[in-house]
C-alpha cells in the first residue's frame, strides 16, 4: 500500500485543517435557518479555496449528506412530540403541547 504523506503546508493539509474546523462548526445540524445558509456558504467558500484538492468536494458533499440525513432524523424523532404529535423543540425540558417530557439523547 502506498502511503501518502501530507506535508505541514501542502494545499491537501489545508484543506484537511479548514475541513477538520468546518465540520466542528456545523456538526450538530440546526433548523435555524441561518444555520443552513451560512454552513452552504462555507462549503461554497471551502469549495472555492480548495479546488485544487480535488477530494475536498467529496468531502464537502459528503458531510451535506451527512447533516441532512441526522436533520431528517431529528425531525422524525426528536422534533415531533411522541405522545400529541405536534412539532416540539427537543431543547425544551417539556412539550410546549401537551407537556410531555423530553428525553434528550446523548447530553
Ligand atoms: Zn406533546
């Protein structure tokens, strides 16, 4: 197997340290709309930066993908009340609905 060094520097280290940065930004994906504007203008500007790293819009598509198959999921499961079925903000202790209490997964 060849194994491929990246140098301190090299456009590829880079681009691995702004994707490593941006994918800590936009890791927990959010229904703000904000949220998804200025994580597609990073990719855009990521995209832009490093073109030369032809593996970089993978990545970058790659992690899209990602948020948004577990923003699906949040919808799904945590931003609809199980017991009335109303949209609910998981971030809330209870359902502003019918005052069910939310279980949040993981913190
Ligand atoms: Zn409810």
């Amino acid at each position: 197997m060849a194994e491929r060094k990246f140098i301190k520097g090299c456009k590829e280290w880079l681009m691995f340290q702004d994707f490593y940065r941006f994918v800590q930004s936009y890791y927990q994906p959010e229904s703000r709309e904000e949220y998804w504007t200025s994580c597609i203008d990073s990719v855009s500007e990521l995209h832009k930066t490093h073109k030369e790293v032809s593996l970089s819009k993978h990545l970058l598509l790659g992690f899209l993908n990602h948020i948004e198959e577990v923003s699906k999921g949040q919808n799904e499961e945590e931003w609809i009340c199980p017991a009335c079925g109303k949209f609910r903000n998981p971030n809330d202790r209870f359902c502003r609905h019918c005052g069910e209490k939310i279980e949040r997964n993981g913190n």
